[in-house]
C-alpha cells in the first residue's frame, strides 16, 4: 500500500497545475489529497487539507463515494471545517444519488451511488436514503445471481471483468461492508464483495501475473496487461507481491488509473481465503465459463451524445481457460456499444518468473477503420471524434465460440460510420512485440517486418513453452491478393486482416453487414507436442470451411484434430444461432468453474451470486 501512496503522490505532482490548483481533474483531486495527507512533509499535509477544504461536487457517485472513504479511514488527518465542508458535499450528494440506477450495463456509478445512499444516508440521519442504497444492492444480487430466461441464468456482473471497472465496484462494496451501520447493508455488501473477490481471482492468472480474458471495459494498460487498477487492488487485498510496472499506464499519459491509488490504499478489503487460494494456486489447467446480460445501448456520436442506431443486448456466455503457460479468454457477444471491449484475450508467460513488461505477452483484437492503431490518439470512424492514447476504440461488432485452447472470432465492422473511410482490418495484437523463439507463415520463418500475405495463410509461433496458431478467416470484401500483413506498430506485433484499403468507399449500411472477417487461435502448451515440427504439421492440417448463405447468416466450420467446432451468426441481429462441438452444443447455462485435471468444482456453490450461495452465506462480523 506504501508502493500505491508513492505512485499516486509522483503523478499528483507530474500533473499539478498550480494555477488551477489542481492535478488532472476533480476527482483526481481528490485522490491526491489522500496522498499528500499521508505524507510525511507537512506543507504537502497542509495542501491536501487545502484540496478537501475547497473540494466541490463532480458527480453524485464516485466524488461523494470518495469523500465518504476518506471521512472513514481518515478521521484524524482531517480539521474540523474540513470535516464539515465534507459532510455538506455528502449532504448535497444524496438526492442526485438517488436516482442512480442500473440497467444491465455500466455497474461502477450505481455502485458508488449506493455506497453514498447507505453510508452518507447514515451520517446524516437520512433512512430513505440508507433504504433505498439496501434494496437496489439487493437487487443486484437477484438479477445477476437468478435472473432466468428459457435457457440461460445470469451467474455475472454485466459490467464483467473489467481491469479498471471492477476494481471500482469492490472499493464501494468494501466500504459499505466496512463502515455501514446497518447489519443488514454490511452483509448483503460483504456477501457481494466476498463473491466478486472469487470472481476476480477465478480470472487471475498467476503464472503471468495478468488477467485473463475477456473484459467488458478496458484501457489500454488494461489490454496489454502490466498494471490495471484490478492489479493494484487485488495487491493491497492480497498484502503479497503482485507484478505492476506503473509505466504501463504513465507512458500513455493515464494519471487517473496512477492517482486512484490513494483511495485504494486507504479502503479496508475483506478478501476471503478461498479467494486468496484461488488466485495464487489454483489447480491448472482450469475452465471457467459464466452467463451475463447486457443492455441495448447505441453507439457514441461525438456531435449529440449517441447515434439513433442502436446495438441489441441479451445474453453473452464468457469463458476463460487457463494452464500454467497461457489463458484464453472470450465473450459471446460484444458488451454494449463495444467500444472498450476485448471479445479476445490471451496472456502468454514468457519466463518461468514475471519480473519485466517483457516476460508475458498479450493477444487482444480490434476492428479498426483508416489507420487507427494502439499506443497513440485517434480519429475514431464510428463517432466521428477522437481518442488519446489511453485506449484503441473498438470499431467492429464480434462473434465467438470457444473450446477450451481454441477459439473461432468473427467479425462485422459496426455500421455506424461517419462517410467515407480508406480502410477497414480486424488487427490481432501482440505485445511486446520483442521476438518469439520462431514466428512462421506457412511454414516458413519470418524474417523482416511487414510481411504481406495471401489469404488462406496461417501464422505459427512459439513464445517460450506456449504454440500457437492463428488462422485469418478470408475476408469479404477482400484489400487485394495480399489482404494479411504481419508488421510492428508501436511496439506491438500486428496481424491485420483487410477488408479494404486504398480508395475512400462509403457503403450503406446493409451492405458493411454483409463484409466477413475474423480469425481463428489455438494455444498449446508446447509439451502437448514431441516437438515444434510436430504442433507445424498439427496446424497444417486445420481446415476452416464456411458457408455463404444468401441471407446473411455465417455459417463457419473448423476441422481441427478429433474436434470440429462450428458456429452460426446472423450479423443484423447479432444473434449466434448455433455454437456446437464435435455436434455437441456448446453453450453454458449458468456457470461452471473447474479443474480440468478430475472435473473438481473451484467454487462448491454452484454459482457465484445465486441463491444457492446466498443461503449458504455465512454472516459476516465487521471485522476486516
């Protein structure tokens, strides 16, 4: 926790404006404060004193949520006016508060909003408030432990596996659990922070010491893996050594994901055993598959806030495979509007111990128009504005299946455009893009970058004990005879699918439905092989077949050993009608955790919110 206070006190001051008296933003503010009040230099206590003193309200979620934390773990650093002018903003928070709800998408505000209902609803006598923060928590835990549709029941957050966002939602939780006091909103908050710390360690990684996928939300620091706020989070529950390199995030200029530290290392976590167990030692290899359900949301529009079209919602099943060498991690379907979403991710360690950015490597994917590309600012197509550095926005819409190492990923570029463009690829990321022990195309060692490609190629590699193989699908339309390139691009390794580049092109919407992309993966651990030949004449022998149908509907098949996978979408709807293996369907109910090696449950519940493990809880005492 020292680590996280020094990390957030250096960027406080990287970016103070002493002009504004202030670092990066309001909130940011606040998180500094924290920093400098814990201090050992009195004028930087005098300073953070000063911030609070003159703090105002930026919203009616995190900035009260935050005050409340700092009244909670910092009672005696504050001065009594200091105190007061806290308390007011809490006050003046609470009615907006109130009308914070949630709707199957972003779960991080409401969750603050709630944390400020119960605890600022406490200190100011105001029992409606505390009410209504206990009943929408309540609800929470229905809907994404037995909400029940014909065949699916929610087992997730709907806001999933997001290295910054759930980290946010277990800071509020552990506050509730901790300060409320209620008995009936610490348990019902414990039981969700205690669920969610299972959650997140199921996702974990140990051998990489990253996150497996796939995320709802992600930031760039997020995707390439290194440092998240979920790292620094799960280290100071954990009071263990985790790896985080805090220039994954400064190098893009991501103050925000450095500051927030502060909070983190003042917030009372309450980590259960198991959890612990889980995240460092969990039996390898595992399967973890979970349900969730996402809104309807339309696309961002720079010029009006949204665009009029909208994306469909509904159900999405979430897998995460892990071995001692690499995970991989899917989403079904995309998480709302899709513009942080990694539908794909795979975490690869590169050295027996983690101790540099360099020692792991991470896949994602992004569809992508004209040259936006990760590690820099963009114009983005869809929305017609920009992004920094922090993030590559999605542009595509995506639809996956996948069996344990393997993994099938489609790919339609959203139909949202802005007029014209020049290009359009599904890019496949590695990074670092520092040399794998062999990178083949076809069978033949790739020397200098780029390399163009026919389709039909197939990419080999071999990343210290992991194989792999990526099969591009054959675009529709196709960018010419060599649409694959394999190139390097700020710092990172690329395979680029192209749909098109060149001339400027504006198509109709039905028509964008109607271009394909996408790729297919595989990992292997390499002793699954005798040797590099034999995994080369493995991969050789994968067939993809898929069907064009007049209607729109993909229809892809992959041959692939004893197993064949296929997978059935219909891009305007983007309902996936058939996901099956080996004939078998492939879909998951409601969750399922276990070690591969014997089928043992990880989580004998059954369920991770469920009623199952809600009768089961045990009732927590307000002991951290």
């Amino acid at each position: 926790r020292r680590r996280l206070l020094s990390w957030a006190r250096q960027y406080g001051w990287k970016y103070w404006d002493p002009k504004k008296q202030e670092s990066v933003g309001p909130r940011d503010n606040l998180w500094f404060a924290i920093a400098l009040l814990l201090s050992d230099d009195r004028r930087e206590n005098e300073l953070g004193q000063s911030l609070l003193g003159t703090a105002s309200l930026a919203d009616a979620t995190h900035t009260p949520a935050t005050l409340l934390a700092i009244l909670g773990a910092l009672p005696d650093r504050l001065s009594p006016a200091t105190s007061r002018h806290l308390e007011d903003l809490i006050t003046q928070s609470l009615p907006a508060a109130a009308g914070h709800c949630w709707h199957d998408g972003n779960v991080n505000h409401p969750l603050a909003a709630w944390c400020t209902l119960i605890l600022g609803g406490e200190r100011t006598g105001n029992n409606l408030s505390v009410d209504l923060g206990v009943n929408r928590l309540h609800h929470l835990r229905q809907t994404i432990g037995d909400r029940r549709h014909v065949f699916h029941r929610q087992s997730s957050l709907s806001e999933y596996n997001s290295p910054t966002y759930t980290a946010l939602n277990l800071w509020f939780l552990a506050m509730i659990a901790e300060y409320a006091q209620r008995a009936d909103a610490r348990e019902i908050a414990r039981f969700l922070e205690e669920r969610l710390w299972l959650d997140v360690a199921l996702h974990f990684h140990a051998p990489s010491q990253q996150f497996s996928g796939p995320h709802s939300r992600a930031y760039l620091e997020d995707s390439l893996g290194g440092f998240s706020g979920l790292h620094c989070t799960l280290a100071a529950a954990l009071e263990d050594s985790v790896f985080l390199d805090p220039t994954a995030a400064g190098s893009i200029g991501h103050a925000s994901a450095l500051l927030q530290n502060a909070l983190v290392s003042i917030i009372p976590f309450h980590l259960p055993d198991r959890a612990r167990e889980l995240a460092l030692r969990k039996p390898l290899p595992s399967l973890v598959r979970l349900t969730t359900y996402g809104e309807s949301y339309h696309e961002n529009n720079t010029s009006v806030g949204f665009d009029d079209d909208v994306f469909p919602g509904g159900w999405s099943e979430l897998t995460s495979y892990q071995s001692a060498e690499f995970a991989l991690g899917t989403a079904t379907r995309p998480y709302v509007n899709a513009g942080q979403a990694e539908a794909f991710v795979a975490r690869i360690r590169r050295k027996e111990t983690v101790d540099t950015r360099i020692d792991f490597r991470s896949i994602v994917c992004r569809g992508v128009f004209n040259d936006a590309r990760p590690g820099q600012p963009n114009r983005v197509h869809v929305t017609g504005g920009q992004t920094d550095a922090t993030y590559l926005y999605e542009e595509g819409r995506t639809a996956v299946m996948q069996h344990e190492n393997r993994a099938l990923v489609l790919y339609t570029p959203k139909r949202s455009g802005r007029g014209f463009f020049t290009a359009f690829q599904v890019d496949l990321i590695f990074a670092p893009s520092n040399p794998f022990d062999r990178l083949r195309a076809d069978g033949d060692s790739i020397g200098d970058l780029p390399v163009n490609l026919t389709a039909g190629s197939r990419i080999t590699f071999q990343d210290f004990r992991t194989c792999g193989v990526v099969l591009p699908l054959t675009p529709v339309p196709q960018a010419g005879p060599n649409p694959i390139t394999i190139h390097e691009i700020n710092g990172c390794l690329i395979i680029s699918i192209s749909n098109h580049r060149g001339t400027p092109v504006d198509p109709p919407p039905d028509e964008i439905l109607r271009w394909r992309n996408g790729f297919y993966c595989e990992l292997w651990p390499q002793d699954a092989f005798g040797d590099f030949g034999d995994f080369q004449r493995h991969a050789d022998a994968i067939r993809i077949d898929e069907t064009p149908s007049p209607n729109g509907e993909r229809s892809v098949v992959v041959h692939s050993g004893v197993d064949t996978l296929h997978l059935v979408q219909d891009p305007r709807s983007e309902r996936i009608l058939k996901q099956t293996v080996n004939r078998q369907d492939n879909r998951v109910s409601h969750f399922q955790a276990i070690a591969l090696d014997g089928g043992e449950p990880l989580i004998p519940e059954g369920t991770l919110y469920g009623r199952e493990a809600w009768s089961a809880r045990t009732r927590p005492s307000n002991e951290t």
